[in-house]
C-alpha cells in the first residue's frame, strides 16, 4: 500500500505487505530528515534518519528514500506487522543556526489489518 | 523515553489561570524543545532552548513563556490560559544536528 502525499492521511495494509508512505518537504535548503512514530497516547518515536548526501538509507524493516530534486522523502516497512499501525510523521531539520528545529509533515495515519 | 520526564501528564485548569509545565532530561542534551499537537495540525514548535538561559520563539509562541534556568529543566508557562490553548504538549531534546527526543506529553484541558 501506498500514500500520496500530505493530503492523504490514512493508509490501510493487509499484514505482510510493504508499505510505503510519502512525504514532501518545503525548504531545498534542508540537509537533513527524520521519520518518527506516534501511536496512540505516546510521544512521537524516532525510526530512522537521513541527511541530504544520501538517496536511501536502510534499518531493520524499514527504507528511507530521499528525492532532493523534487523534495520528496519516502518511508518503506517490509513486512508490514500490526504492530506497526500508528502515526508516521516525516520532518526536515533546518539546521543548527535554526537551533536544529524540525518541521513536521501532517502525518500519515497506517492501519494494519491481520 | 530517552530520559525524558514531563508533568504534570494530565491537567484541567480554568480560563484565565496560569499553567506551568515542566520538562526534566537526564541526558544532558543541549536542545530542549516544546511543541503542541492538535488534530490536523501535527506537531508545531512553540519555544526552544539551546543553552541554560538561551531561548528562541518557534511558530506558535503567542500566549506561551519559557524558562530554563539549567541545563536539565525546560518550563513552559501559560500566563493566563485561553480554551484555543487545549491541546497535548510535548517536550523533546536533542544535540545538535542529531534526531530529537520526545517524552510523553501533558495533556492540557482549559474550560
């Protein structure tokens, strides 16, 4: 399963599939992009990060693609587990003389079904 | 998580009374930040700190003050809370140029 976008909020998988969820990000100044997790009455979670030198970084289950030409940021899960529903927020670190801040996308609500 | 404690974890409060929420790290980082979440809107940046007694605004700071007056304490006060001030507010830390930390939010109910 795939979302499209910010506007697209929901995403809905069958356990054992991949998913992907996608991300446009705003400043072409931007070098560096953090995916996190949020599930429910929890804080958001760090999964995986990437800076801009890089097109794709891998952890375990998980892909981060990065497009700089079109500022586009992409989060793979292999294997899509229940476990894995929750909230998927990308955000863009502007940089140390913006005191690192981040910007966060709208998120992307996943649902795994069994 | 990550060394992160916020309280109170749970508040309701009336109109107009000040609110003041704390944020503890036992990490040592040098960023601490506040943010508030709302159904759609995500998460936005209310204040920041990158040192004891240094502080910035983010994109929501109206209504909002900070204090961090070391390295491990980060508060954020309410002066008089307003009903558009509901919201569940979360704490976050981080060294520079590395992912932020997030604790596990207040949630802030103002009638």
């Amino acid at each position: 399963g795939e979302s499209v976008g910010l506007h697209l909020p929901t995403l809905s998988v069958q356990e054992g599939d991949n998913s992907i969820i996608n991300c446009a990000y705003s400043n072409s100044a931007s070098d560096y992009f953090i995916w996190y997790k949020q599930e429910s009455g929890k804080g958001p979670q760090f999964i995986i990060d990437i800076r801009s030198n890089m097109d794709k970084r891998q952890g375990q289950r998980v892909t981060v693609l990065l497009n700089k030409t079109v500022k586009h940021l992409s989060l793979q899960i292999a294997a899509t587990q229940p476990g894995d529903s929750a909230v998927y927020f990308c955000a863009e670190n502007m940089g140390e003389t913006s005191g690192s801040r981040l910007t966060f996308g709208e998120g992307t609500q996943l649902t795994v079904n069994p | 998580d990550a060394g992160i404690t916020q309280s109170p974890r749970h508040k309701v409060t009336e109109t107009g009374t000040p609110v003041t929420l704390r944020c503890h790290q036992t990490e040592n980082h040098r960023y601490m930040y506040w943010y508030r979440q709302d159904p759609g809107h995500g998460l936005r940046l209310i204040h920041y700190s990158y040192g004891v007694k240094d502080t910035d605004k983010g994109e929501v700071s109206d209504g909002y003050s900070v204090s961090r007056s070391k390295t491990e304490d980060f508060l954020l006060t309410l002066e008089s809370a307003t009903s558009s001030q509901t919201s569940v507010y979360f704490c976050a830390i981080s060294e520079a140029d590395q992912p932020q930390h997030f604790g596990d939010g207040t949630r802030l109910s103002i009638l």
